[in-house]
C-alpha cells in the first residue's frame, strides 16, 4: 500500500476567465506540475473528495457525506459527462469500514456529480475514466455544515481503511480555497430558485442550466472589474490553511466554525472541506512532506487558486 495526494482548486471559468497570459502561464505551470507527479506515480485507483454544486445533491435529502458506488458525471460548464470506473468493491469496503469507526456516511448506488469532482481528472489525464475512481462527496455549499472536526475524522477513517489495501492510491481533493460565487443562498432564495435547491423539479433544463452558468460568467467579469457584489478573495486565510494542511497537525482547524468561515472567506470556502479530508487521510497512514505548493488569488476565475501535491515520508 502506497498513498500520495494532490488537492487542487476547482473553477468552472478556466476556459472563460482571462487574468492575462503571466497569470494563465502560471496555473497551467502548476497544473503541469501536477501532472508529473500524478503521471509518475500511476496510482491504482483514486479516492476523490469533492463537492458538488445543486447538480447531484439537493436539499430534497442533503448528506453530510456520501461515497458512491457507482458514479456518473452530469456534463456541467463543458465538462466531461457519462459513466466514471467506480470500482465498487473498494467503495463498498471503505464506505462499512468508515461506519464501524463511528463516522455516520451515506452511500449511493447512483450517485450524479458535476464539475467540482471531475475536473482534476479531466486535468490531469484528459479523461474521466481513465483510472478507477472512488467518489467521496462533502457537502460544501447546504448549510447546516457538519463541523470541520468530523470532516477531519472522516478523512482519519478513510486513511486508516486504506492501510488495508495493497493498492497504489492518488488521494485527490476539489475545491475552494476563498471563493464566494453567485450560488443562490436558501435563506434568500426566489420560489424558482428554492424549488432548484430542493431539487423539486429532477434535472434542470438546458435552458435552466445554461442561464445558471451563464450568471457566473457574468458575475466573474464584473469581479474582475471591482464591481460585482460577492465577497472579496481571502488570500491571508487560505495560504494559513495552506501552511497548517502541510504542517501534519491539523488540530487548530477544529475550532473553526461554518459562520466565521463564511464571513471570512466567502460562502464556498466550505470546499476546503475536501482539502482536510484529504490531508486527514494522508496523515493517518504516517508523516507527510508537501512537494509542491503553488497559490495565487485570481479574480478572473472567481477563486484563492492552489495546487499542492504530498507524499509520505520514507
């Protein structure tokens, strides 16, 4: 059994924001980092911590957690769709190994996710399927949000679990860092717009979905511009989560609560719920040293952007 991890950030605006060919050149740099170092390692399969956007999950039932058994990918901004390689007797045996140390887990033998679980491998290999792939969701974007505590056991559970595997696994986590996109709030939300968070109407239409993307676009430019009215970027809060995910003590992040994380770091912070997991995971297993950490706030693509990839320590 070998673990290795990289958690990156996600945008639906890479191929639609332009921060200008210094600051592109940079992200694809880090990406291309990556890339080695996923290439190079060749995991066997890959654990995968993502959120998910009102696409797969709904407040119709709204899990904390959820490990799926079999996984399809909706197609959202322009991602890849169809069928994802979920080897289901792994994701099975993780899902009752982690409900016996006490973590209360859903699961789901038709899971739908979106954008936020597979660009990282559409990314790093081009394809969705191209290495079996085991999907962990955290909800990152309902609240009421499970403490970051239990996200950290979660990930303890999921290292633990894989000591127990002879397999080469890649640990991946999608999401964050400080972002605060137009993502509507159910506390303040329409009638149409609380019936698409209850997820009362299945599916939504193209049209729908295409009006709903085509918002953060438009949010996007105007943040650009210094004129849209979402929260500012939070680069000081994230690079200190950066600097204690590397650290191996991930204690300090348990006294940080759901409300001050909003305030601070906008209302889709919540998806560095997948970089502690990730990380929590990593640290079960043993000792780990960050290899490559890459960080830069971008307004064009509404997000704190970070690349990082760890290894265990020999």
């Amino acid at each position: 059994m070998t673990v290795a991890l990289l958690a990156m950030s996600h945008s639906p605006l890479l191929e639609h924001g332009d921060p200008g060919p210094e600051i592109k050149a940079e992200v694809e740099s880090a990406f291309e980092a990556a890339r080695n170092f996923v290439h190079e390692y060749d995991p066997d399969v890959i654990i995968n911590f993502g959120p998910d956007h009102y696409n797969g999950f709904f407040y119709q039932l709204m899990p904390a957690f959820c490990i799926g058994y079999d996984a399809v990918s909706i197609g959202d901004y322009g991602s890849q769709a169809g069928q994802l390689n979920v080897p289901r007797d792994i994701a099975q045996g993780l899902a009752e190994f982690v409900i016996k140390r006490g973590i209360d887990i859903a699961i789901s033998l038709k899971m739908e996710v979106d954008h936020g679980a597979v660009q990282p491998m559409e990314i790093m290999y081009g394809d969705i399927t191209a290495k079996p792939f085991i999907p962990v969701f955290i909800n990152s974007v309902a609240p009421p949000f499970t403490p970051l505590q239990r996200v950290r056991l979660l990930g303890e559970a999921i290292g633990e679990y894989l000591k127990t595997l002879d397999k080469k696994v890649l640990l991946i986590a999608s999401g964050g860092l400080s972002h605060d996109p137009p993502v509507p709030r159910l506390a303040t939300a329409t009638e149409e717009q609380r019936r698409m968070l209850i997820g009362a109407d299945g599916q939504q239409t193209p049209e729908a979905r295409a009006a709903r993307q085509q918002r953060v676009y438009d949010t996007a430019d105007a943040f650009a511009r210094g004129e849209a009215n979402i929260k500012d970027l939070a680069p000081e809060w994230d690079q200190e989560l950066m600097k204690i995910l590397a650290s191996g003590d991930l204690s300090p992040i348990d006294s940080w609560t759901p409300e001050e994380m909003t305030e601070i770091a906008g209302n889709s912070s919540h998806e560095v719920r997948t970089w502690i997991a990730a990380y929590a995971a990593l640290g079960a297993i043993g000792t780990y040293t960050v290899q490559y950490s890459y960080y830069r706030p971008i307004r064009e693509y509404i997000a704190g952007f970070g690349v990082t990839t760890a290894v265990l320590d020999k």
